[in-house]
C-alpha cells in the first residue's frame, strides 16, 4: 500500500489546462486541494488526490508538443540518437500528441498512442498510425495483437501523468521485445527541488519522478535503467534509458552519478521536502510583493506563454487579473479563452510584445532562452521579464 507523507499544500487549484470560454466565466470553476508527499518506501513524490484522467485528457486538450522550438529540436536530436544507437525497426511512442517526436521517423516504423482524440486526429490525418487511447493493459494487448512486439518505446512528459505506474509497465512489458529500449523523459525531481519550481506540481503531473522513485518501480517488472541523460528541457529533465534486466547491455556510469547526486542531495529524506516547502512558501511572498510593488506604481504587466505550470502559480499565489492584465500564446486552443481560476484573458500572440508593456511574467519560463532570443526588441527598450524560479525577481 502507498503511504504517502504531505509536505507541501499548494491550495485550491482548478484543473491546470482547463481554458475558460467566455460564455462560461460566470459557471463555478471545480477545484481541487492540491497536496504533495512523498511515499518514503518507493521514494515516490506524487499529488495526493488524482483526477480521473478522463476529465484531464479527452477531446478538449489544448497543449501542443510543437509550439516549441526548443522541443522540436530535441525531439529531431533524439530521433537521430535512437536510429544511430538502436537502429529499431518498430517505435511506439505513448503519449504522441501532435507527432512532434514520430514526425521524425518512416510512417510505417512507428505507432502512437494519444487519448486526446481532438490531438490524435492531426497525426491521423498526416498518415501515421495513431490509436486515440490511454495507455493500459487492454491497449498494449491490442497493439501487440495488430503491430507485434516493438523494438523501443519512447514516452516523454507523458508516463508522469499516469496514476497506475505498475499497470503502465506490465503494458509495455507485453509490447516491448526482450531487447527492446525503453525510453522514459520526464521534469527531474532534484531539479525542481533546487530550482524551487513547485509549479511543476499540478493535477495532470501526478508524478514528479527521481531516478530513485523510478528505480524501485522498474524492479517489479525486470526492467532496469542503464543510461541517464541530464536534460536542460521543461527546466531539467531526465532521459532515462531503460531494459529488460535479461538483457546483458552494459550499465552507463551515468546512472551511478544521478542516483549519487541525488542521495547526495537527500530526495530519500522527508526533511529534504520540507525544507523546500519552506522555500516554496518564501517564494509566494516575495512574487507577490513584486506584484504588488509594480500594481501600486501602475504600471502595466502582461504574461507571456500560458502553462499548466502558470496555473499552480496564479492560483497558489492569488495573481489574478487585478495584478496580469491579460495572457499572451501562440496555442490556438489556448487564445480567447481565460486562465482557469485566476480569469485572465488570453490573447494571440502578435509577433511582439505590445509598446506599452514594461513588465512580462514569464508563465513559459522553460522556455526562457527561445524567449529572450525572440523578444530581443523588449528588452532593448528596457522591458522587464518576472521570473518566478530559482527565487522571484525582476530580469
Ligand atoms: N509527449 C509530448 C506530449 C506531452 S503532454 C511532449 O513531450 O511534448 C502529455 C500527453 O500525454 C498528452 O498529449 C496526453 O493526452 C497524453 N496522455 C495522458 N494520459 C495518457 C495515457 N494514460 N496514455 C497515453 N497518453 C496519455
Ligand atoms: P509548456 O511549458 O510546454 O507547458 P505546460 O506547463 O503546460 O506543460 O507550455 C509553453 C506554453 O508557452 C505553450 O502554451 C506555448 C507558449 N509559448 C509561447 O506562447 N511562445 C513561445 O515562444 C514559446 C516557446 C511558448
């Protein structure tokens, strides 16, 4: 049984990706307490209360993979990786979205997996072979009935989502050949500990993973990790690279060096969490101020890339439309709506940001050098960018 120990209350927080039309700003938004613990046995650091993902991922789901450089890039990076390295003739990825990984590969070497189905039309369309559904046991059978085993599995920012872990991996073991790679990337707990990024908790991130945390759950199901990459992506992230235990590849010295770092650091101690609840509260404070100092002399502050992540923020915080005056996105199914909880407006971004704008929280701060390289006008007339992470200040 998981026991899991709170060290971290993040409040009331509506569902992160939920945009609100306007015809519905007046309906009452559903909001969830927002806890976070540690289940010190698997060293598991998981939401206390998930949400069914049904209402999280369904034929509404705004995120798009593409609407970053910086992902495309890395995607296009790994693709060439995985064909040097593994030279696999079947992929499956779980999680696929909008085909930003698969685009990279021949149409007939890889399968994906979307349950969104509104996201899962757009590879359809473009010809790959997407099935709309949750990554269960029922959906590796029917992969493994139509396509056969595969010779690697890539999933990122995806396996996190999933509440089940022991049901994600037996289905990959059914799908998975005894050879096969898989390929796992998701935020890194040490770096959102460090960072103070406790916007990296929200109620589709059920899971922020360690190396440790995903160990203990690999060994039930004779997998094992043999290579970690350190990632700068979504703010740090890492690329786990896992096999069967059966399988004789040679385990990488990287993975001694990230459990080590990780020990080091104390993410197999409770006190480790809530030292950082601590600085988790600080940074509340000192954001608002900021806020409030910039409010009180009337100056106007827009926000630039709407996140999940900005949700936890805005909500935990209490910056509402008082403090933003509105959002600006370059994901269609995000513009004209509203943030959910705190209702600010959401704009199309136009390509820059307006002149009379002095200061831009940065909601997409993962995003921060692809940003700063774009808005390098803005910051030439001396605009201002509010960053919330490692500490809140004004750059
Ligand atoms: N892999 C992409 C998308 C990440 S967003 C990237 O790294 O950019 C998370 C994706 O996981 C969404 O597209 C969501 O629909 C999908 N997802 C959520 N739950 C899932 C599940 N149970 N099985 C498969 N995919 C799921
Ligand atoms: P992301 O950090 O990937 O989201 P989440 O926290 O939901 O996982 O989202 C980045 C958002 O920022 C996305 O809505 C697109 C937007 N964005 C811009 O508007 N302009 C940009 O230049 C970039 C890089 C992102």
């Amino acid at each position: 049984m998981k026991k899991n120990i709170n060290f971290l209350d993040l409040g009331l927080q509506p569902l992160a990706n939920n945009y609100i039309n306007k015809k519905d700003l007046k309906k009452k938004e559903k909001k969830y307490r927002l806890k976070v613990g540690i289940d010190l046995k698997t060293k598991l650091v998981s939401i206390n209360k998930p949400i069914s993902s049904k209402i999280m991922f369904n034929n509404k789901y705004p995120y798009r993979s593409s609407m970053s450089k910086t992902m495309i890039k890395s995607f296009l990076d790994l693709s060439k990786i995985i064909n040097k390295k593994f030279n696999p003739n079947k992929i499956l990825e779980i999680g696929s979205n909008d085909g930003s990984f698969i685009k990279n590969f021949s149409k007939k070497k890889v399968i994906g997996i979307e349950p969104c189905s509104n996201v899962e039309k757009i590879t359809k369309k473009m010809g790959f072979n997407t099935y709309p559904d949750y990554w269960d046991l029922k959906t590796a059978r029917k992969i493994f009935k139509k396509n056969g085993n595969v010779d690697l599995i890539y999933s990122a920012n995806t396996i996190s989502h999933i509440q089940n872990l022991d049901e994600v991996f037996k289905s990959i073991n059914i799908v998975l050949n005894d050879k096969g790679i898989l390929i796992i990337e998701d935020p890194s707990l040490l770096e959102c500990l460090k960072k103070n990024t406790y916007d990296q908790f929200y109620n589709e991130h059920i899971y922020v993973f360690s190396l440790i945390g995903i160990e203990s759950i690999l060994k039930k199901h004779n997998l094992e990790v043999f290579h970690v990459q350190n990632l700068q992506i979504h703010g740090g992230s890492n690329r786990y690279f896992i096999k069967k235990i059966d399988n004789k590849r040679k385990i990488k010295s990287s993975v001694k060096f990230t459990r080590d770092n990780e020990i080091k650091y104390g993410l197999d101690k409770i006190s480790t969490y809530r030292q950082f609840a601590k600085r988790v509260r600080s940074s509340k404070k000192i954001l608002k101020d900021i806020f409030d100092k910039i409010n009180s002399k009337n100056k106007k502050i827009i926000g630039y890339g709407v996140t999940a992540k900005s949700t936890t923020i805005l909500n935990y915080c209490k910056i509402s439309k008082k403090l933003i005056e509105y959002f600006v996105d370059t994901t269609k199914d995000k513009q004209n709506k509203y943030t959910p909880g705190t209702k600010i407006p959401i704009y199309k971004y136009k390509g820059f940001i307006e002149k009379n704008v002095e200061f831009v929280f940065l909601g997409a701060w993962n995003f921060k050098e692809e940003i700063f390289k774009k808005e390098k006008k803005f910051i030439k007339r001396g605009g201002k960018f509010i960053i919330h992470t490692p500490t809140p200040k004004i750059i």
